[in-house]
C-alpha cells in the first residue's frame, strides 16, 4: 500500500491532495474516511514516528519509540482506487489523536497507536460504534514511549535507512 489515500471515488487522484493523517475526532464526518470506517480498518506497523521541537530558529527532529524498541501498531484506514484502465491502487492514512503528555512537548496530535488489546477490536469487519472508537483511539501511555533527537537528515524525502534513527549528538528532552 502506499501512504497518501486516494477514496475509491475520486475522479483523477492527480489532481487532488492525498490525506496522510486523519483525526480521529472528526473521522465519521470527512466524506474520504467515512466508508472506510466502516470496514476498511488495517494497522500500520511502525517502529516509531518522528515529531519536531522549536529549538531557537531551527526545528529539530525527534524519533519516539516504545522504550523497549517493540513494534506498534497505528490505526490506519486504507481505500482501493481504480484507475480507468483497471488498475487498482491500494492507499491509506494514519490516524491522530490527542498527544499524551510526551508528544504534547512536540505537537497537538500523535498517532492512534493502539494497544495489543485493541488491536483485534480495531480489525472487526463491521462498523465501530463511537463509544468503541473512543475508548480505542486514545493516547498511547507516555510512559512506554522515549524520544531522542536525531538527524536533521529525515527533512529530505530521498534519505532511507537505519541511520534515520540514530542518536543525534543533541541533547534528548528529558521525559
């Protein structure tokens, strides 16, 4: 799948803006999310996820990760788009929530990293209702996550690799 969803009922995916997050507050209302929502759940792996802090006139780059280097698992929403000529294209987005008390030092949303518990709920083939979604989409606990700076490298989309997620000689925030 390719992060960027294009809703199955777009006309030219060229010309329009494809969402890579999505609120979990606002999820029912937006019309791209809507029927995905409903049963087109999937979780999207990551080992962490990147945030910056204001540091003078410069914004650096923090990877944060669970404080035993586990994997998560981020709520996500995925669409199937065909092309004129058949084609399908398999896209998704991320879902945000509320930071927790941690990623409130970097920004106003974080991903919907969902707990082991949550994680089957969150793949049942039908519509959740909104008291489920609440209970599920909720901030993960700041306790099990642990930032470090990193470098400023991440900025240029051609850069891959292992060394994305190395220690920056920077100062970490403390937790």
């Amino acid at each position: 799948m390719v992060w960027g969803l294009i809703p199955s009922w777009t006309k030219d995916p060229a010309t329009t803006r494809h969402a890579i997050n999505a609120r979990a507050d606002t999820l029912a209302e937006r019309p791209s999310f809507r029927q995905p929502l409903m049963n087109q759940r999937c979780l999207v792996p990551a080992n962490g996820f990147y945030e910056w802090k204001k540091s003078g006139k410069t914004s650096v780059p923090h990877y944060i990760h669970r404080k035993d280097d586990g994997l998560v698992a981020i709520a996500g929403l995925y669409d199937l788009w065909r092309s004129p000529d058949g084609t399908i294209k398999k896209t998704f987005v991320i879902v945000t929530t509320d930071p927790n008390a941690l990623v409130s030092r970097y920004h106003d949303r974080m991903p919907a990293i969902l707990r082991p518990d949550d994680e089957e709920t969150w793949l049942l083939p039908r519509p959740l209702d909104t008291s489920t979604l609440r209970a599920v989409l909720t901030p993960y606990p700041a306790e099990e996550l642990e930032p470090y700076a990193v470098s400023r490298r991440v900025n240029d989309l051609a850069s891959e690799g292992k060394e994305l997620i190395k220690k920056s000689e920077r100062e970490p925030i403390s937790v």
